[in-house]
C-alpha cells in the first residue's frame, strides 16, 4: 500500500482520494491545508487522524510515502520540490508546474533523489486513449487533427462581477491554456510526440490571463488544430481525419466514445468501458510506477514537450506570470 498524504481539500482531491482508493493500492494518511481545522474536518470524512498546517512538516513525516498536490496552479512547483527533496514520490495536478524551467527542474530533482514525479494528465491513461492509439493505422495517411475543449468557468459570473477568482489571475498562474488547452495539447503529444513547430493565438482578459485560444501544432504531413476556451462552453467533438477514414472523440478530456467513420459505410462505435471516475487510471499507473520504482518514465517526456510549448505559447500571446520571472524552484 502507498501510504499518500494530500495537498488540497477540494472536490478534486476528493476525486482522486476515491479513484485512489479504489484501485486498492493506496491508503490515506495525511492531509494539508493552511488552516488545520479544515484540514482535520476534510479528514475526518476518510477516517485520517494525521493533519498538518505546516508543509515542512507534513514532507518530513515518516508516515506517508507519496502525496497528491491539488492546490493552485502556482505553489505545484515548489510545492512538489519540497517533498521530492524529502524523498517523497508526488502525483501533481496539471499543470505540474508554473512554467518549462520548473518542470525541467523538478524531473532532475526526482532522477537525483531516485523518486516518482507525475503529472496527473487523466486523459492520456484512459482505456479509449488507448483505443485511439491503436485505431489510427485504420486511418490511413492523417491530413487533419481537430482536438477542442471549451468550458464555461463556473468562476466566471465572479470575475464579470469585479471580483477576482484564483481562476483568472495570474498571480495563481491560471488562464485558458494553463488550465484547458492543457488536455487536448497533452492528447496531441501523447498520440503524436513533439511537433516541428507550432502557431498560437489567444484573446487575454484584463486581468491578464487568456480566456480563450487556439494552438496549432504542425507536423511534416498534417496539423493538429487545438481549440480551448474558460468562457464559453463547446459542444462539438474532436476529429482525426485521415484518407481512409475519419474518429470522431467525444469529450477529449476523458475519452468517452469513440467512433470510426468509412465514406458510405455507418458508423463504428468502438468506445471501451471505463470507469467514470476516470482519474482511476492515472492513479493505477502512478502506483505502478512506484512499485517498480521506475524514475525515468514517458509521462515526463509528454508533460516536459506540452510545458515548453504552453511556456512559448503565453510568450506569444502575452500571458506572463509572477512565477516565471522568480527563481522558486
């Protein structure tokens, strides 16, 4: 059992203590926040009696062996800095860090310290993801790749208001792509590896975050268009055409249908079961990893190529944090 402590008392770490938990690999001991009272009542849902307000401490306790880092986009990188320095394998929320240099910075720490760091990307570990992997021969020659996600942030009816969600300030490095753009880009690379250039556009909101945007990644015989959005709301899928056929992906994000498209033939369902939590799935390979003590991972190759090109993209379109010009990891 990895015993794991957890950075965070919100829905997502509710989400993955039970994906966690449900792969019987895991066992909750600790818990963080800043105010140890929420830290204790969020603890007490799962039977923790172990609770910190001190990160210093909870990183050098003996009683956990991992941690999940679910706090604001900003404290993920030297957060998991910390513990990795303490020898603790860490599972951090996407993104991983605030910028390329971090996430650089962070994957030599973990080598040296001979540790597991993980970005918890749900989406490239899902059983359909594997299903798309597997189905692109049945493509032919691919011409066109359309990945979009667009949610509406429920954070944004507070910013219209004048007041200022951590969702759309860059002080907590958030912003369209950081937090959307994320899922579809890490999609691309999983499936495809790292492009030969790639093109950005973004519309940035007074606070200085990007709203929303488009990444165009181009590789030597077809492009990936990526659309992301906090704004608005999309409802259309994701489509890999190539000259044989075209797969049309519902909801890239977790990959729940997938269906294979022949001119004049119907359609194909192909989707594969998968749980509906689906964090399962990244939490069964982190565990993975940790059993076979594999430090040196695909994982960190993916999430190093999408964090360079997410760094690029922002400098293109103007999106600049407090967090890339401070010397915090």
């Amino acid at each position: 059992m990895i015993r794991f402590g957890v950075i965070g008392t919100n829905w997502i770490t509710d989400s993955f203590i039970d994906a966690a938990i449900k792969t019987g690999k895991y066992q909750l001991t600790a818990v963080y926040s800043r105010q140890v009272e929420k830290a204790q009542e969020f603890a007490e849902k799962y039977g923790v009696t172990l609770c910190f307000d001190s990160l210093d401490e909870m990183a050098a306790s003996e009683e956990l062996d991992a941690v999940y880092v679910a706090s604001p986009n900003s404290f993920h990188g030297p957060q998991a800095k910390l513990f990795i320095e303490h020898g603790k394998h860490v599972i951090g929320e996407k993104p991983l860090a605030s910028n390329i240099t971090e996430v650089e910075t962070l994957v030599s720490l973990a080598q040296e310290k001979g540790v597991v760091l993980f970005e918890a990307m749900k989406t490239v570990y899902t059983p359909n993801f594997q299903l798309i992997r597997e189905t692109l021969p049945k493509l032919g020659k691919l011409r066109k790749v359309y990945l979009s996600y667009c949610q509406l942030s429920s954070r944004y009816g507070k910013y219209l208001n004048g007041e200022n969600p951590n969702t759309f300030n860059p002080v907590f490095s958030n912003g369209s792509l950081m937090d959307i753009g994320i899922y579809p880009l890490s999609a691309a690379i999983g499936l495809f590896g790292e492009p030969n250039s790639f093109t950005a556009q973004g519309v940035l909101l007074d606070s200085g975050v990007d709203a929303h945007g488009t990444l165009v990644l181009h590789y030597s015989q077809f492009d990936v268009v990526i659309s992301h959005s906090k704004v608005s709301d999309g409802l259309i899928p994701s489509e890999l055409q190539g000259e044989q056929a075209t797969m049309l992906v519902n909801s890239i994000s977790e990959c729940r249908s997938v269906t294979l498209h022949r001119s004049d033939e119907p359609p194909v369902e192909l989707t594969r079961e998968q749980e509906d939590n689906a964090m399962y799935y990244e939490a069964v390979e982190f565990a993975r990893l940790v059993e076979q003590q594999t430090v040196m991972h695909p994982g960190l190759t993916r999430s190093c190529i999408v964090s360079a090109i997410i760094t690029q993209a922002r400098d293109i379109i103007g999106v600049r944090f407090p967090a890339d010009s401070e010397a915090r990891v």
